[in-house]
C-alpha cells in the first residue's frame, strides 16, 4: 500500500504513481499508468466508461493495491468516490466532525505546546514551531466555518443531527462533497463530482476546485467543469502505442491533441497495412519463383542447382516469418449507442398531469399533457421535486392530489436518478429478465422487443460479466437499455447523462432530438440543458430552501 501522511505538507505535498497496472482476473486494466502531481496540479482524468478511471483514483488513494507499480504521497489525500457509501447510523454531524478532525486534532497540539513553552520545558520551541506550522497549513482556526460555507454553498443540508440515511442521494453526495471542500486536503480525488448538484452548486464546485490550495484530481464527463479547471490530462483510451495520452494544457488543446493522436494512428494502421500487403506480396512472389518460376539456365550443375534451391527455400521462410511478425493493430472500433426507433402515433395524447402534487415533496402544482414527438425539459433547484415528478409521471408513486392519465397501453420508459441492480448476475441475464417481464406482462411482444446488442452499450464482454464488476458507468448503460427495451413511446429521464461517458452523451442527445417518442427529461448537467436549449422548460421551484 502507498504511504500516505495524515498531516497535511502544504507546499511540499507530492504525489507520484510509477508504473501502476491493475487487472481483473485475466483483463488487465491499467497498464504502466504513472503520474506525478503537485499542489498546483489540476488533472482530469479522462476515459471511456469502464476504462479505469475510478480504479486509478483508487490506487492514488491507497484504497486498491496495484498489481505492480507503486504510488508515493507526501500530504493528506480526501477523496468522493463515484459511488457513495456510508453508515446508516452516522450523521451529518459525524462527517463534518471527520472533515475537521486534522484541524482540531492540529489545535490542541498548538495548545499543549503553547502551554509547554509557557512553563518553559526543554524543547517545547521547537515542538511549538512544528505545531504551529501544521496548524496554519490546515487553517485549522476555520475549519468548521469552511465547512458550513461550503454546505451553505452547496445547498446541503446543515442540520448536524440528521441521519445520512434520512437523506436523499443526492444531498448526501452534497454533503459529503460540501465536507471534502470545505476540508484543506493537500490532494482531493473526486469522481464524477457533478452529478447530483444543481446550478449554483456547480459554480461553487468550479471555484473551489480552481481557487484551491492543493491538488485536485477529477474524473467528470461534464465538459465545463473541465474547461473551467482543468489543467491537465491523463486519458486511458487506447492509442497507437498503448500508453495513456498525457497533455498539459487546457480542455480544447487537450482536444485537439486527442485528435492529432487519432489521425496519427490512423495513418500508422493505414501503412502498416500496406506494409503486410506488401510483404504478402513478397512471399507470393517468392513461393512462385520456388514452385514454378525458377528454371535454372541448361547445363547448370546438380551441385549450382541444390545451392540456389536452398536460398530459395530460405528466402521464403524469411518472409513469411517476417509477415508473421508484422501485426497490424487495428484501431479500436468505437462503441456507437443506437437509439431504437420508438414513436406513438401523432396526434394522440400519451398522458395528462392535472395539478399533481406530492406533499413534502412536489410543491409546485404540475399540469402538463405530452403527445407523440414532445419534448419537455424540468429544471428547478436540488429538492424542487424533478425526481418526484419523474416517478409520479412513470406511475411508480401516488400524487398526494391531482390526477395522471396515462392512455390506453401505453409504454413509459422511466429511467431513475439512481438504482440498485442485483450485483451477483450477469449483465446479460438481468437484461433477458426484463424483457421477459415486460413480454409476460403483454407490454409489449417478443419480436417487438430491443435486443440488448442492437443498442450498443455494452459490448460483448461486458455483458457476460457480473453486475457488480461493471464500472459505474457500464451499470447504468444496462440501466439505459433495460429501460428502452419495450421501445417505449414516453422516456421519462432522470439526471441521464450522471456516469455516461461524453461521448454517450453526446450520442444520447442527438438521439433524443430526433426520436418520435415523447421526451421529459430532468437534469442539472450543463450541456445537456444547453443542448436542449430549444425544448419546452417546466420549472419546479421549492419551497424547503
Ligand atoms: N471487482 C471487479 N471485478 C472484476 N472487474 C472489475 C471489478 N471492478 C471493476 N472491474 C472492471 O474494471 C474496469 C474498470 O472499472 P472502473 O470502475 O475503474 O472504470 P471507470 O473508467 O471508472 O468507468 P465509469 O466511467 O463507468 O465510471 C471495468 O471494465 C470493470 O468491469
Ligand atoms: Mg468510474
């Protein structure tokens, strides 16, 4: 394991990973990854889902030993997995207390030397000065009002008594985040650490990332977040040379460098397929001066003969095993998501909210009624009730008052803001599962259903394997598919773009402008939301901030 210093080095923080490779089982996931960061280090690590960016993230906070390589930390390391656990019992109060544990652990050591010093012990300067040092690299003395600023800032809950049980998703990643912040951390790890927040909360994230002392490392497929702050990249897709892309710089030089890398490995494959035709070229031609072509002049000697043959012969082996030799590595199809054509017909009213509300939850009186090919897109702050909406439009939850009228077999694609799967099945067995429910269910008939190949999500691979061995990202791709496997005429999309890759979602987008299936879609994610600039806005305002 790494070793990493619970006290925080200020500007003598350093992290360096060397050489770090990580597989599973046979398939390896990393390979010879190696970093260095400082306190000034702004890097985005980038990778199509399932690459091993999280797994990285894991190496760099010693929660994961590498299979080879080692990683050297010089600072304290504060890190907001992608996916969040915790213990039910435990409190707001309990993470801030975490968060500002070095701070006071830091404070009292200044106070016990102070008072050493006071009483003149041998020594006690010394231990004073080092004391005093620690403290003031934590800012030890604001501690708790970073915190509660940061919390603040992020729209989280305050009250330090609630459970973290009691919370939703999304104001538990809030206030976990407000708490690594808030923190002084020398090193801040943060995957995906936009989901969840909405407009404001963004704009504090960004400042806070761009505006700290320490190091940041982000994984994030929101394009903003790192145009704004970051300053260095370290992509995991393949290239020519199976190295990670390592670019200093900004997000659009960054971009252009991912470019230039795929044409240069494009043109790379196309010569070295020239190269192996050639070289089959050869072999043939060398076959054939064996086989046939080679007639040696009349009157040539037994002994002339069998010395040319043999060079013949060698020269054939030459070639061929130099063709052996000679790989041709393909440039890696990209996955490409197809949307299945989905659609009502025109002019019929697919379903009517009238006045819905949900006490606690939905304030704002929803009506709304959505046909074939509408769009709708619901915005308001974290706790306005978009998620609620979502699921009292699926029919998954009773409104308090009002009424939902959803028309005659109608098929609603609801996709949530977060799910659990079962993680000791197959990918593919819970996909075969569900389409089995929706066609037992008469929802909609065998020939009619999505296979999950036709989709592009997950390849092959990925869905034989277990659910709990697919990244986040893969997970909720199976998500996305199960949902459009009854080739729904309603896509009701909560947050859809949280874990996708910016590829996906960019896919997912365009997909969705076109479709002849009614859209809703809730969502914070910036580019989304620009994207769908032109759609139709339902804006939930709440009540509870
Ligand atoms: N416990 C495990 N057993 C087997 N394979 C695993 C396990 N955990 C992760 N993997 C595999 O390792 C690869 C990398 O996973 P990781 O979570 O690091 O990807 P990621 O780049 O963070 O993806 P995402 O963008 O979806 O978050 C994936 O292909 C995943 O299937
Ligand atoms: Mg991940």
């Amino acid at each position: 394991m790494p070793t990493i210093s619970p006290h925080a080095a200020g500007s003598r923080a350093q992290l360096s990973a060397q050489e770090i490779t990580v597989g599973f089982g046979s398939r390896p996931v990393l390979e010879n990854i190696s970093l260095c960061l400082n306190p000034a280090s702004r890097l985005a690590v980038i990778g199509e889902n399932g690459r091993g960016k999280s797994t990285l993230l894991q190496v760099l906070a010693g929660l994961r030993t590498p299979d080879s390589g080692h990683v050297q930390v010089n600072g304290s390391v504060g890190f907001a997995h992608q996916e969040m656990h915790f213990d039910p019992e435990a409190t707001i109060g309990d993470l801030v207390a975490q968060a500002t544990a070095a701070s006071r652990l830091a404070l009292s050591g200044l106070h016990a030397a102070a008072q050493d010093l006071a009483s003149g012990q041998s020594g006690s300067e010394q231990r004073y000065a080092q004391a005093l040092e620690q403290a003031t690299a934590l800012d030890a003395w604001d501690a708790e009002r970073r915190v509660d600023l940061a919390l603040q800032a992020l729209h989280a809950e305050t009250n330090r008594e609630r459970k973290l049980d009691e919370l939703s998703v999304g104001q538990r990643y809030r206030v976990r985040l407000a708490c690594l912040l808030g923190g002084t951390d020398d090193f801040l790890l943060l995957d995906e650490p936009t989901n969840h927040l909405d407009a404001p909360s963004l704009a504090f994230l960004a400042d806070s990332i761009s505006g700290r002392r320490g190091a940041v490392v982000m994984v994030s497929h929101d394009r903003i977040l790192l145009r704004r702050c970051a300053t260095s990249f370290l992509d995991l897709d393949p290239s020519a040379d199976g190295r990670p892309l390592a670019y200093t710089g900004d997000y659009d030089g960054y971009r252009l460098a991912r470019m230039a890398e795929r044409e240069r490995w494009d043109q790379l494959y196309l010569r070295q397929q020239q190269e192996h035709a050639k070289l089959q070229q050869d072999l043939s031609a060398a076959q054939d001066r064996l086989v046939s072509g080679w007639r040696p002049p009349k009157g040539t000697g037994k002994h002339a003969r069998a010395t040319r043959a043999g060079s013949l012969v060698r020269s054939v082996h030459q070639r061929r095993e130099r063709l052996e030799s000679h790989s041709v590595d393909l440039p890696p199809a990209p996955r490409h998501f197809r949307l299945p054509v989905l659609g009502a017909r025109p002019g019929i009213e697919l379903l009517r909210a009238s006045d819905l509300t949900v006490s606690g939850r939905l304030d704002t009186p929803v009506c709304l009624a959505l046909h074939a090919g509408s769009r709708l897109v619901v915005t308001g702050p974290n706790g306005a009730g978009k998620s609620t909406l979502l699921q009292v439009l699926s029919g998954n939850l009773e409104p308090s008052r009002g009424q939902l009228h959803h028309a005659a077999a109608l098929r609603a694609g609801y996709l949530p803001q977060e799910s659990t799967l079962p993680a000791e099945l197959r990918a593919s067995d819970v996909y075969r599962q569900q389409v089995q429910r929706i066609v037992s269910r008469g929802i909609i008939s065998a020939e009619h259903a999505v296979g999950l190949p036709e989709l592009g999500l997950l390849r092959t691979a990925e869905a034989a394997q277990r659910i709990g061995e697919l990244s986040m990202g893969q997970q909720r791709r199976l998500q996305l598919a199960m949902v459009l496997a009854a080739r729904p005429h309603v896509l009701l999309l909560d947050e859809p773009t949280n874990h996708l890759s910016m590829a996906l979602v960019d896919e997912l987008t365009e997909a969705l402008q076109a479709t002849g299936a009614a859209v809703v879609l809730g969502t914070h994610d910036r580019q989304l939301l620009s994207d769908t600039g032109r759609w139709p806005r339902l804006r939930l305002e709440s009540s509870n901030h």
